[in-house]
C-alpha cells in the first residue's frame, strides 16, 4: 500500500500557463520526491494596459511517501 500525499503550490510566468504548470514542478521537484501528478486548481492572468503580463496558476501537486 501507498501513501500520497499532497501538496498546493502558486507559480506563474510570463510565457504561458503550461510554463506556470512546469514552474511549479521544477520547483517543488528541488525538495520533494516521487511526483506522481498535478491538478490545476485555478487558472489566472494578471493584466496591464490591456495585454496580458503574466500566467498564474495553483497547483496542487501529489507525491507517494516513502
């Protein structure tokens, strides 16, 4: 039997919400071993002067504990 835990992680980037997503993994992947998945949570833009700046996202990553 094993046990997942699961952990909510904010990343953004200027690129686009799939960089974001990647963000967050490349991060979280620094401390934390035997990433399974990912679930988008929310989905967010952050605007100026009428152009889209920067791609933010929740995630919510789940891990197996050893």
């Amino acid at each position: 039997m094993s046990v997942v835990k699961v952990v909510e992680i904010i990343a953004s980037s200027d690129k686009g919400f799939e960089d974001a997503v990647q963000n967050a993994v490349t991060q979280a992947a620094k401390t934390i071993k035997n990433i399974d998945s990912v679930y988008v949570k929310h989905a967010k833009c952050h605007v100026k002067d009428g152009r889209v700046i920067t791609y933010g996202v929740n995630c919510k990553i789940s891990f197996r504990v050893e």
